[in-house]
C-alpha cells in the first residue's frame, strides 16, 4: 500500500467510527425521546383515566340525586292520595250514617247556617222518604226567628240539604261541607296519618 493509499485508508476508518459514534448517539436520543414519548402518553392515559373516574362519579351523584328527588315525589304524591281517601271516606261515614244520626247532623248543620226570615230547606228524594216526622218542628225549635219550610219536591243533591232564601242558596251538602273545610281537614288527616313517621328516629 502506497502511502497515499494508507492516508486514504485511515481518512475512511476514522470517517467510519465517526459515522458509527453519529448513529449510537442519534440511537441514544431517539431512545430518550421515546421514553419521553411514552411517560408522557402515561400521564395522559393516567390523567384520562382521573377524568373518567369524575365523570363517572358525576353521573352516579347525579342519578343518586335525580333517584331521591322521584321518591320524594312519588311520596308526596302517595300522601295527598293516602289524605284525599282519608277526607272522602270520613265524608261517607256521615253519609252512610244510620237514619237518627244523619239527621241529627242535618239539624246540626241547619242550625248553623239557617237565619231568619222565609225560606225552604231541599232534599234529595231518600231523604224526603226517610225524614223524621218531628224533624220540621225541630228546626223551628232550633232557630225560632228562621220561617223556613221543607219543600216536598226532590232535588238533585247527594246528601245534607239546599237552604234558599229568595235568590240566595245556601249549599249545605255534606260535599260543600268539607270541600270548604278541606284544607283544614287535610292538615289534620296529614298528622294523624304521618306524624308516627316523622317522629320515628331515623335508621
């Protein structure tokens, strides 16, 4: 080998190891930048996670929440039901009450509402059938300045009775009755019927 050729020769190894050092260290980075790449997709696949996790949360709180709120409701509702039934059937119980106590009631209710001056007191046609003979001299025993008469026509009301003063109805059916005491009746059913369970302790 020439000397020109041995220069030539060691110009090309040393090019080669510097070639070879080149790529280990472009091998060294791209490593590097990998695992960076990778630690970084693991804090992102992490953080996704977290975020999931939340939302998922989320979603059961809020179903948790919507859940309670339609029990409440259901309950509430069941209740204005349970109270409804409960002023309707004490309604019956003075409707279906024996002859003796339902007027006994209507005469109560008479005495209450009736006033003085002319007027005529409307029955249905049961009660007309079953109307104590003494009933009339009751009510004018009950209220001695009132000059109201029993009409012998049937009307169509369910039970208790009409009071008319010339142009003026007075509407004592035992419905009107407790339509207009229904606020004060349903309070009352409310407590009777819940108060036992407001007052348990709780589980």
């Amino acid at each position: 080998m020439t000397g020109l050729e041995s220069i030539l020769s060691q110009i090309a190894g040393d090019g080669q190891k510097e070639a070879e050092e080149i790529l280990e260290e472009a091998r060294k980075k791209a490593g590097e930048i990998s695992e960076g790449f990778k630690e970084k997709g693991a804090e992102q696949v992490r953080a996704i996670l977290k975020d999931g996790e939340r939302q998922a949360q989320d979603l059961r709180d809020r179903a948790k929440s919507a859940a309670e709120l339609e029990q409440r409701n259901q309950m509430l509702v069941f209740k204005q039901q349970l109270i409804g039934e409960t002023v309707d059937a004490a309604r019956r119980t003075f409707e279906e009450a024996p002859d003796g106590e339902y007027f006994d009631t209507l005469l109560a209710l008479y005495t209450r509402f009736a006033r003085e001056g002319q007027g005529e007191l409307h029955l249905n046609a049961r009660d007309l059938e079953r109307l104590p003979d003494d009933f009339l001299s009751r009510m004018r025993k009950a209220v001695p300045g009132a000059q109201v008469t029993i009409s012998p026509k049937a009307h169509d009301v369910e039970s208790g009775f009409l009071l008319v003063y010339g142009g003026v109805d007075i509407n004592c059916t035992f419905r009107a009755i407790f339509e207009d005491a229904y606020e004060e009746l349903r309070d009352t059913a409310g407590r009777l019927l819940f108060s036992s369970q407001a007052a348990a302790p709780k589980a």
